[in-house]
C-alpha cells in the first residue's frame, strides 16, 4: 500500500484502538526519577538546572501572583519539549502535530488565565476592551476589534504550534523522498539532498524547542496581563 505524505499525521491504532494517549504518556517515562541521596548523577542534575533556570526566566516578568503557576508552566513546556523532539526520531508520532490536542491544551490554559484576570482584577480587564480617552463614534468597534482578538488568542496558540511542526515533517519527508529517488539516477544531486536534509534536521530540532517556548512564553504573557 503506498502511503502518503500526510499519512505519518494519523494517530496509530492498535486492533482500531487509537493509541495517542500512549503515545502521550511513554515520554515521561525516559525522564529520570529523582532520588533522596545529596548527590544526583549528572543527568538528574542536568534536568534540575534546567527547570530551575527556564523557571526563573518565564517567572521574571510575571507578578507575585502569578508564580503559583511555575509549576504548571514548568511542566508544559517539558512535556511539549519531549513530544516534540521524539517526534523526529524515525518510525514515531508526533502528538502535537495534532490541531485537537494542541487546542486542548491551549483552550483551558488561556480560559484560565482569564477567569483569574476577572477574579482578581475585573475592572482593569474590562478596561482593556475600552481604553480611556477612545472617541464616542469608535468604541463600538473597538469593543468588537478587541472581544475578537481576546478569542483568537487560543486559536494562534494551537495553530502556531500546529503548522510550524508539521511545515517541518512534511518538508523533512519532501527531501527525504527525492534523495531516495535521485539515488539511484543522479548520485552527486542526492549526495547534496542528503546534506540538506541533515541540515535541514537539524533546524527542525531547533523549530522544536523553540515552538515549545514560544508556546510557553505566550501563556505567561497572557497569565501578566491578569494577575496582580
């Protein structure tokens, strides 16, 4: 049966059970468990300074408030991070190339950040919609200008994350059919497709964590606009 280039985005199954959720869950557990001793291997050590730094980071910005969320962030971006990057491994699927996972998880995390913003400061989050000073005839539209660009945040969150990683796959399996193609025929063309594919692997590798950030970082921003 040949395949196509959009099939490597179909969740597997198994016997017609789909298998995204496994899929999901097996990264965690290539992560190293921490332990109770004062001195941790280097891979444990090297995981912890991550999170502690990417933490400090994301968390700098952000008010007082909003650091109850470091863990919840911390952890997002770990788990896109993984699912990302053992996504391009050969013969694996890549669960955030899914529009439906990744507007599931961008849905509840934006909802939230809004129903904390109208908890804790509802009349500076109204004010965004009419800014002071804003003529009579203009704030009907700018109501509606600002309400829909309040609901499509969500919507670029999942998308952004979306497109970019599968633009990635789909132009990484382009490069890798036409060098198997030309291998045979033109060898010195295929030599220079091969070399761009490892390049071109390589700036996938790099679209993955930054993806992931970006992701993230967005959130947070979201998550400063409403807390105080």
């Amino acid at each position: 049966m040949t395949l196509g280039f959009f099939d490597q985005f179909a969740s597997p199954e198994l016997l017609g059970i789909p298998l995204i959720a496994l899929a999901i869950a097996l990264p965690w557990a290539i992560f190293p468990t921490p332990s109770t001793r004062w001195l941790n291997n280097r891979l444990l050590a090297l995981n912890s300074w991550f999170i502690s730094r990417f933490t400090k980071q994301i968390l700098l910005p952000i008010n007082p408030g909003g650091h109850k969320w470091a863990t919840l962030l911390a952890s997002l971006m770990v788990f896109l991070l993984t699912l990302n990057i053992l996504g391009l491994l050969p013969y694996t699927f890549t669960p955030t190339t899914q529009l439906s996972m990744n507007m599931g998880l961008a849905i509840p995390l934006w909802l939230a950040t809004v129903i904390v913003g109208l908890r804790s400061q509802l009349m500076h989050v109204l004010g965004h919609f009419l800014p002071e000073g804003t003529p009579t005839l203009l704030s009907p539209a700018l109501i509606i200008i600002e309400t829909i660009s309040l609901f499509i945040r969500p919507l670029a969150l999942g998308v952004r994350l979306t497109a970019n990683l599968t633009a990635g796959h789909l132009l990484m399996q382009l490069v890798a059919t036409a060098t198997l193609t030309l291998l045979s025929t033109m060898p010195s063309v295929a030599i220079f497709t091969a070399t761009l594919l490892l390049l071109l692997t390589l700036l996938e590798f790099a679209v993955a964590v930054i993806q992931a950030y970006v992701f993230v970082l967005l959130l947070s921003l979201y998550l400063q606009e409403n807390v105080t």
